[in-house]
C-alpha cells in the first residue's frame, strides 16, 4: 500500500508545484541562469576588429523595456564576471552563433554550466561573421539578420531557450525570421524574470 501512495504523492507535488508557480514559466526559458538578468556585457577586441559594436549594442538595446527586471550594459572590465562577446569565424556552415554558460565548481574552477540546472556565473556570446553572410534566409537582409543572430544569442544568456518552429519569434532555432523580439519572447522573458 505504501508503494502506491508514493507516485500519487509525486503526481500531487508536481501539479503543486505547477499550479504555484515554482515549475518553469514557460517552456523555451531554462530552469538555470544568471542569479540577475541586470549584468553587464564586456566586448572582446575581435568585436571592434569586425566592426560589430553598434550590432551587440543593438541586440543589447533589443531586450532592454521588455521587464525592469532586464538590463544589459556594457562594461571594459572583465571584472566581476560579465558576459562576453566575440566575433570570429567557423568552419560549421551549420553555426551561426553560440552562447554557452559558465559556472564555478566545487574547487574554484570555471567550467561549463547546465542551463537547467545550475546558476550560472556568465555566458560568452560568440558571433560566426562567414556563416551568417552565406546563410541569408528569405525575406531579411544581412543587416537584418546579423542583428537576428547577436539578438538571438543574447537571449539565451537571458535564460531564454529555442521556442517551437511554429512560433514567431527571435528565438527560434531553424533560422533567422525575425531580427529583434517578438510578443511571444517578450512574454517568455517576462515568465523567467517578471515585469
């Protein structure tokens, strides 16, 4: 009898949890991430050698007014652990971008963080400049799409995962359609952050 209670019990504490609001928000943010999303972001020499300053500043700007909650700036220190962005090139045609977390183990040393488990200490944001020019979907310019991509990347080191095909959004994983947040990722920051 003791056997049976115990999965109705976990049910029970799942839709409990669910129902309170302690389960993730939405299902394209990660259960892992920066204790804040009031950071600083500190812009690698490649940056400035690719001439995509402006490009990060606007990605930046893009998620700023969604949630008080949300705040990007930019700093010339690495102190104090900001995120980083780079901007280089890739032999995967496939790659565009990519925003891995990074964390402090029990030793000190930093390493690679799970998005859905552990708080993370920041996120590197590295921009692929030969992939994206050769990709250009439908309908977007390369300006435009550069932008969807930096825009992109910094979402996910807001928290943000990839959201379904089957929405309109910036966050979307099978190319770029939209170069700067959607009502649909506007409400999954929200979800993550608050207002």
């Amino acid at each position: 009898m003791n056997r049976a209670i115990k999965p109705s019990l976990l049910v029970c504490l799942v839709l409990s949890l669910f129902a309170a609001g302690a389960w993730p928000a939405g299902a394209t943010t990660y259960w892992g991430g920066e204790a804040s999303a009031i950071k600083d972001a500190y812009y690698d020499g490649s940056v400035a050698s690719y001439g995509w300053g402006s490009i990060f500043d606007s990605g930046r700007s893009n998620w700023g007014g969604i949630s008080s909650k949300v705040s990007i700036g930019k700093t010339t220190s690495t102190a104090n652990y900001p995120d980083k962005y780079y901007v280089g090139q890739t032999s995967n045609a496939n790659l565009w971008g990519f925003a891995p977390a990074y964390k402090k183990d029990a030793n000190g040393n930093i390493v690679l963080a799970d998005v859905n488990y552990d708080t993370w200490l920041y996120c590197t944001v590295s921009a692929y400049e030969n992939t994206i020019k050769l990709n250009q979907p439908g309908g977007l310019t390369t300006s435009q799409t550069i932008s969807s991509v930096t825009t992109h990347e910094i979402g996910h080191t807001l928290s943000l995962g990839h959201s379904p095909s089957s929405e309109t959004s910036v966050m979307v994983s099978a190319g770029a359609t939209n170069f700067s947040p959607t009502n649909y990722d506007k409400t999954e920051l929200k979800s993550k952050w608050g207002n």
